[in-house]
C-alpha cells in the first residue's frame, strides 16, 4: 500500500523491455546515436511540430536547465508558492540560473491566475534595474496540488506571460497524468496554449530516469548542448535515456499507465467519500488525493503498512491529519482496496 | 571493431541482470532505500574504510561535485592540462564551483610530476588574495594518455598537495582498468596513497551511468547531499543506480571486465609491434592506445568499418597520424584480430 | 526640496576634508597601508570588541559579501518581504551566493517577528536536501518603512535565529538613524543583542560611496579577503574608502549628521499633522517618513520643485497618493518649511 | 622612491578639484544625474563614435563585467598566460561569467601572436561541446611586461578573434600610457583597430578609483545595467565616479599625466644603462620597466627607501634579480635621479 509518490515504483516493463533490447552492442557516445536521433524525430510527431528535444536525468535537471536557458543578470522567474522548482529542488534553480530570483505568487489550489501573476510581474517594472527584470514565468501541470490547468487557463497564463515578453514554462513532471485528464493532445496542452518550453517527465510514469526539454521555438535552444553538458547531464551512453522513452511511448505505453494511475485515484476518492472522518479538499483530477483523515484513521493506516506523506495545515482539527495519497501505474485495485478497508477500520 | 571509446559499449550482463531485479516493486525515493544503503555500506568493505560514498549518474557530476566540495572564493585547482576535467567537460568544474580556476600543467606521458606540480603551486602563495589560493589537486587514474601512476608517484603528488593543505582527488573514470594493471587493493591505490576523494568510475567498465564520489575523509562530506540536490544529480529512483553497482561488485564482476579491457590492448599492441608503418609511443598499460600510423593505414581501417579517434600532433611525418584505440570489456579477441589484419593491410 | 532619498546628497565637508588631506603622496595599494589599518582599528573601540572589518564601497556589495560569507548549497536567507536585499538589489544577493535563495517574511510596519520566521524557517527543516537548509536571517535597522527595531527584538530574532544554527545579519545602510534614535551604543544594537555581522553603512550618512562589514566573530570571517578581491571590491588606492571613514567617525561627524537628518524627519513629521488630507501612516523614528496625501497635494509639490518617491498601495482612496520622504544631512530647516508651505497650498 | 605600482600615488589636482566641486548638492541617484550623463557623452566624442559607456570603481569590475557581456555557457576566454584577468584578479573573471574558463597563450614580451592564439583556439573547436567554445579574446595595452601593441598588431589579434565570431576586449588599465607612447587616436587605437569592448582605466593615471566599460557597438551591452547592478557596482552617489572622469579628461589633462609618467620612465631606462650589473631586458614603451640587478643593489636601494616588486625568473644569475619599476603622474624627476644614485651606489 505505497502512496507515497509516483517515484517509489520501479520501471514498467515496456521500459524495461527496451534497455534490454539495447544492452549489448556498439553506439556513438554523447547522444549522437541513431537510436537517440529518432527519439528526437518521435517528439516531432508527437507534438505535431518541429520541437527541438534534449534527453536529461532528472526533474530538477530539465526545470533548472530549461529556466536557465532564458535567465540573464537580475532575472526573476515568477511561479506558484508551492511549486516544485520554488520549494522542492534545494534552490537548483537558482544556482543553474546563476542567482536568478524565483518570485512565489500565491494561488488557491496550486493554480497561478493571471490576475496574481500580473501583479506580481508589475513589481518588476521594466527599466529598473534595481528591482532585476523577468525571465520566465512556469506553470506545473499537474500541479502540487493534483490539479490541472484548463486549456484557456493555461493560455491566459501565456497572455500575461508574453506581455512581458518572456517565455512560459510547463513543469511536466506528471504531463501524462494530466493529459489523459484533460484528453486533449500534447500539442494543444503546450505551444497551441502558449508553452514555450515544456519539461516532458517520464521517471514518475514509468520510466527509470528519463525526462525532456522540449522547446517550441526550437531557435531558443541555440546553446542549449552547451548548457547541458555543463551541467553534466550529457550521458556517454545516452541510448540508455532514448531507450526509456522508446519503451515508454511505444504502443501509446505512457498513456495507458497514465489512465491507469489516474483511475486507481478516482477509485481512491470514490471509497473514501463515504468514510467517516475522511474529508476530501479537492476532487481528483489527475493521480493525487489530498484528504484530511482522522489521526486515528491515519495511525490505523500506517500500522497496516501503508506509506503516505503527512503535511503540517491550519485547516485540520486538532485529531486530524492532513495527507497526500498519489497513484501510479503500478498502483493494483487490491492495493486501493485494502487502503480502504483499513481506512475504515 | 569499435576502438572510438569504452563509453561506446553498452553495459553487461551482470549490470543488465541486476537492474532487471529491481524493476519491479516500490522502494523508497532519493536514494534512502535498502539497496542503496547496501552499496554503501559495500564501498566501506571495498576500501578497508569507512568512506562517505555518493552516487552520481555522469563522471562530469562526480569529478565537479567532488572538487565543488573543496572549492572557495579564488579557489585553483591544479591537474594536468590535458585532463578531462580541463578540457573535456565544457567547463562544468569551473561553474560547479562557482568559478574556480583550473590550472593546467605540462608533464610528459600525460602525468603530473611533483616538481612541475609544486612550481605551479608556488604561483599562487598564501595570503596574497590577487592570485587567488589553491582549493585542490586532482589526478586521473588512468591518465589520458593511457598511463598509470605507480604507488609512490600518487604519494608523492598527495605530499606535495598537503603540504598547501589542500586534498587529493583522484578522477578515476577507468580507476578498475588501472588497480588490475598495478595489482594492489583499492585502499593501497588511493587514501593508503594519500587520495582524499575519488570519483570511482563505473560506466566506462560495464555499467549504463554508475559513478560514485568517495570521500576517504567521511567529515569532508558534510553537507554533500545538498551539492549533489542542487545540481540535480539526487535520482528519485535511486535505487537504478545502486542496482548497477550491485550488478557491476558482484562476484568481482568489475575487476574481470577490467582485465578484459587490459588485455585487450596488449594484443592490439602486441599484433602491431611487428606492422611496418606503425609507432607505439608509448606502451599500454591499460585499456588505452595511442599509436602513430601511415595515413593509408588509417584510412583502410576506417573504409573496413573500424571506429577510432584521430588527433592532431606536432610528431607525426606527414603521412602519418596520430590515432587513439580503447578497449572495453565487450572487445572481442576476433575484432582486435580482425582490426591488426586490415592493419596489415 | 528633494525628499527622494538620502543617496542624492554629495558629501559631508568632514568627508570631503579628509578625502583632500590624502589626495596627495603614495601608500601601499590594495588596503594594507597605514591609514586602512587605522580605521580598522576604530571600528574596534567603536564596537567595544575585537571586530574583523572590511570596507566596501556600495551597500549592496557589503550586504551580498556578508551574506555570501554564510552561503551554502541549498542554503536559504531569511528576511523581511520588502528587505532591500530582497526587492532592490537587483538579485545580487543571489549571485554572489551562488544561487542561495531570499525567503521574503510578512511583517507589519517593516519589521520581521520571531513568529512569523520561526514559521517560515520551519519550512526549510533539517536534514532534508529537497527544501535546501537554513544559511542566514537579514533584518534591515532602520527598516525599509524607517522603522527602528528594539534592542530587545533585535535579540528576540537573534534568538529564533541562532537556534536553527545561523547567523544574523544587519544591514545597516542607516545604521546611525537607528543607533541615535534608539540612543544605545553600537555594541547595545549589534552584537550584544545577537547580531552576528553588520552591514555598517556610511554612504547615505555623509560619505562619497563607504561602507563596512562588520563581523562581530572574528574567525567567521576567514578567507573573505578572497570574496572581496574576487567581487571586484578590494581598491587598489583603498586609503580613498579609508579616508572617507576618517572623516565621518571624526569628531563624531556621523552621529551628529544622523542627528540633524532624524530631526528634519521629525520637523517634516510635526509641520504634516495638522494638515488637512495628509495621513501619517507610522510615526517617523529615523529620516524616513510615509504620509498618504491627496493627489493635488503631491502635485502642487511636485511641480514647486520637490522630489519623493510615489508608490502603489491598497489603503490609498482613489484622491490619494502614498509617497515617501527621506531626509539626510543636507536637509535644511528651510527646505523642509518649504515643503510644508507648498503642501499647505 | 616609489615604483611599486603606479596605483600607489593618490589623485591629481585636477581630479581632486572635479570631486571637491560636486561635493555640495543634490543629484538624482544611481547614475542618471546629468554630470554622468554628460561624461557619456564626453566619450563619444573622445572615441569619435556612438559608444555606450558605463562607469564602474575597479579595474577587476571593468574587466569582468564587459567579459560577462560576451560570456556563455561553456565560454572560453583567451587571453596571454600572464595577463591581469588571468592571474592577477582573484579569478574574478571567472565567477562573473559563472565558470567560464580563461586559457592563457604564451607569447614572448607578454604579447599575444595571431599564430599562438589561432593554434589555441582550434583546440576548442565549434560544435563540441565537450571542449567548450570560444567567448572572446582579451589583450591588455599596456601589456604586463609593459609593452604595447602597435595597431596593425591589434588588428591581425581581431581578425583571428573575429573568425571565431567573437568580440575582442581591450584591457587599457594602462590605456593613456600607450596612447601617448603610440601617438595616435583613441578611436585607432580601439575600434579603427578591431577592438569591440574595451576597459578604460582611469585609476592608475591620476583617478582615486573610476574605470569605463566602453562598447563600440552599443548594441552589445543590452542588459548591461542589470549586469552592472547585479556586481554591487551602480554608485547611488555615480556623480562622484562621473566627477573623476570630468576632472581626468578636461583639457587632455589625462593625456598629460600619461606623458610624464612616460618620460619618467624613460629617465629611468637612459640613466640605468650605464651602470655596471644592471640589464635592461625591454625597452621601455610606456610607463614600466623590468631590469635585472645585482642582489646587492637592490638591497641598497631598499635600504634607502625605494619600493619595487621583485619576482622569480630563470633568466637570472645567482648574484641578480629581477624587478618592476613602474612610474606615474606622480613620480619626479628628483625620485628618478635618487633612484639611480642609489643604484650607482
């Protein structure tokens, strides 16, 4: 019974599958391998545009290196107060930036709105070099929250954006999630809605370690192998990231673990509502639930082995607790059932 | 008959084996999980130590986060200048800390001899802020002209590099190519030989992306764990990488791929003594091969399908060239054979 | 009447004098001749207490080096919300931290309470490299609103401060507004009530461009003399800085200065009471003064010649205007009659 | 008998009285008051051209903020072996442009050759990564071995430089010095040449502490300001760096110090050639002088005052050594024929 993140699971065995596949023989190092080439070419089709692609690591590594690729001297990248770039990446964001300043803009249920985005950027008024200048503005989609922006919302975001003539950035560390939520199309969630660079995850949806810059101005991004191998993240054996993807978009792979994961939290949501004592701030839009639960009910859960993150919150009473339940594709109905048969008691 | 690079092979079968093993089932996120602490703990057994051990993904990372721990504000950090953290890492140790210098110095064979290394220390005194202060030397093990330190030589640098009070870090990207050539113990080749910090090389020897920073001095590494979370080098899914290094110790899986490689390179350079047209500038002593060849030889090869590096040289005649050859644990005796007949033309 | 800032006036005749007195013949270059030694040695006795000085030459240099002398990876620096390291310095805090974060605080009137940053340090717990790590607090004495805190919440901060194991900076641009309204000591509001190292500003006080850190811990301050040659910030004909200091310690030349600009503030303050539309917003208790006025109040004064800054703000009514007023030691009795005559109408 | 630097001599009269003369006042801060925008423009017809010019307070901030103009990720900078930025700075440079790598090229008499530094920047090739890629190329005029560069020299220095497609900087902390030794214009001896980006010193020549960033293509320094402000270096009270330039420039009074401080020089070298023990390894082209000394001299003229650095060469006999004599506005002929007395001994 893990609910503690999507990342605790291993690997789907499409991912695995392909590493497999690519285990022996001989390729170019530093990403210049065919196999690599046509996972570049794949994200072409898949977001119906000529993107330029850059295979990292990590989360932390796409969003630091995306946001650095359009920081400059005194600039301010404008997010959520929650999001994961602000509050969860020991400040890699700063320092790949070189000391860009992240501004936290307050937002109900993790979601930015243009109104507090504009505002928050008029107190970095142009021409004044005291105050520094904006960089970059960057949405999480999913959200920390387990929301997710509409398409018009996202647009209205990179209205305000663009007004002041930077760039908007998705942090897509739960992009599949939230795609299979909304059923649109890879492009109509990004550029069609006003991205300008997406960090395309793929670690919390099955693969091992494999995420994406995606850039949809592929001219923002001259440089861009330079940033990267400075920040050590060009692997000698690169197939091994261009081989996770292989296996992860294959036969639409992504995308059913993403439904999947998805529906063992609406399964989640739907068993608890009945509970006693079980409180659920939002509905689920994606793979995360963040119900208030009583401690007994908590403390029951956990002695039954169940794994879940607890946040301190000045809504809950003094015997609640505040909790964040994710799903992923390797999250069973059994899995979610026998939460829920604890949960009741 | 791939000779490009060790870093072209894919990973073995023990590496593939174990990796294969943990895909399945939850484990806990960034590194805290069962596994990784077993590697841990197998890194103090390998190096008759306790030693503070990190896992990072690309030696870049390790060689950059280890001499970021040690840097400081004018910080230089003496090696040879052909090292690969001077001059094959696009400057990733100089912005990892934070714009320490690197000061490269000559030295034949591709090695730092204490004199040269003293003299060029002596540049930089104490006290006298203008010139900056030393933060660190490092050597590689093997160097990059396929040369190994002996025993005393690593002493002799370590002594000439504590008397400035600074450390010892050894780049060992092929560190098992060389302890198989000199035959003596982890610990005899580095904190026994007065290295302070290692990065302990596992891609190049057989696995995907498996390096580890090692600090025979645990109290250096306070705070380490933040370096490695800023520069996106904490994996989510830690346990991908400690599963490598479990495939790659197991059964001495590593020291066997090593010695693989080694003699690998004594019968490429056994097979070309005899070859007219062919200089052995130096002889091997472990994975790597430096010859000079008649160009016609060198183009044969190339229309036979063989991959090598080529260099510039100021000893080359005009028809020749001066050529690089790495061996790796997936080397075959037949490719060798098949490379010194199309040698011999 | 220019009531914009105490940044538009020049120099004290005392700066100016002993600026003249050294303009001729040699001394050793970079800070280490005779009269740099000496007005080390003043700061000293005026602290009561061996102290480790540096002289700089902006505010924002002295408060970026203070800071980056406790920076860390992942660390994080706490302070007010309108701190001027936060909104004015053109995020040079950050960059000379390589990258540490500001977490700007609420606080009303200006000023941090110990509530609300245990609050928010509490956010950055221990030990988990995802939230980064404590590194310093900053409060700013006067405050960005020209409030002054007391020396017992100075040590209340300093409390809350130290026991997450960081130290307290001072940024002191108008150090000696403070110290003469609160009419303690330098050591009363610095180091006895727990600060740890100070900003000591001389700039908007009376001197050309001079300012000091000041650290109260001595060993803390080890190698800064490699910060401050590497930020560009060590003079060669640093007596020029030195001299500055001379003058405006001399005689106490500084004291009586803050003296004089507190009283115009209170001049300023007294003349504005019984006007009717002007709302004084805080009671001044240094040189800084924040009245709302009727809209054609500030535009009859602006177009009799007088300079202040307007700023946005929710508590104006729609006919109102929120300005602030600075006074310095260049201010007169009749500039500020002046003032108060055309404000009148 | 001081000619330990030139940067050991105080202000000339006419940049005292320029500073004394806007002691009083008000001005707008930060550098827009009309003082320093009339310096701008002063420099625009000093150089014949449309510059964009920006005042900063040490050599070091001159040098490497107009490098972090040109810097990038992965950037090298190239320079000669024994240049200020690269060993005299603190690696100032290399933090300001976040880790770019400066590589010094030998070159005899402390100049740079087209050839040298052609060979060094083919080691850094386009399109790799892993070597980095050129940023720029920086020559100092006066150079550290007090030789200058005639204008054909500099030109074949840019067209290597420009064949790169990136900008050559000028470090001129010696600027007026070679200007006069050349006898030609600004503009030749700058942009006429190939120069892009130059650091004009005023410091050494009679300055308390005012340097220039000039850019000849004044589109290069977009965001420049939020560079400069970034690095501490934007002055409140600008004018009193503008009021130095006002002083140093008015009637050719700069062009006049640099003349003497020439001629004393040249005293020194006439009056040195006759004495017994005493080498003169360059003739002198501006204001420096390198002579190699019998030990025993050099301690008498220590002994009778005279201060001069000494350095460690391999050019010298057991019994010599040799030294740096440097001379300014300040030095007398009086000084000079001391000097050589004591010499003669």
């Amino acid at each position: 019974m893990i609910f503690a993140s999507d990342n605790w699971a291993g690997a789907t065995s499409a991912v695995m599958t392909a590493l497999a596949n690519h285990t022996s023989g001989f390729a170019t190092a530093y990403g210049v391998d065919p196999l690599s080439r046509s996972i570049e070419r794949q994200f072409n089709d898949l977001f119906e545009k000529e993107v330029a692609v850059f295979l990292v690591s990590t989360g932390t590594a796409a969003n630091s290196l995306a946001l650095a690729t359009y920081a400059k001297p005194g600039g301010a990248i404008f997010c959520h107060e929650e999001a994961h770039i602000n509050v969860d990446e020991c400040h890699a964001p700063e320092f790949f930036t070189a000391g860009n300043k992240l501004i936290g803009v307050a937002g109900e249920n993790g979601k930015l709105t243009p109104d507090a985005l504009r505002s928050a950027m008029n107190k970095v008024p142009d021409n004044n070099p005291m105050h520094g200048r904006p960089a970059a503005v960057s949405i999480s989609q999913v959200t920390e929250l387990g929301t997710i922006y509409q398409l018009d919302e996202i647009q209205a975001l990179a209205d305000v954006t663009h007004s002041r003539n930077v760039p908007l950035h998705m942090d897509g560390a739960r992009f599949a999630n939230a795609l299979v939520s909304l059923d649109v199309s890879p492009a109509e969630m990004t550029w069609k809605s006003g991205v300008d660079v997406l960090s395309f995850g793929g670690t919390k949806n099955g693969c091992w370690c494999a995420e994406a810059v995606v850039f949809f101005k592929p001219e923002d991004s001259d440089g861009f192998e330079y940033l990267r191998k400075r920040a050590a993240q060009v692997f000698s054996k690169a197939r091994f990231i261009s081989a996770q993807f292989e296996g992860y978009l294959k036969d639409d792979s992504w995308l059913v673990t993403a439904r999947h994961a998805n529906e063992m939290c609406t399964r989640l949501a739907n068993g608890m509502r009945d509970i006693d004592g079980v409180r659920l701030l939002l509905e689920p839009e994606a793979n995360e639930l963040f119900p208030v639960l009583k401690k007994e009910q908590a403390e029951r859960l956990k002695a039954a082995g169940a794994e879940f993150y607890e946040s301190a919150a000045d809504f809950t009473a003094e015997d609640e607790v505040f909790i964040r339940l994710v799903t992923c594709f390797a999250t069973t109905p059994e899995q979610v059932d026998e939460f829920l048969r604890h949960l009741r008691g």
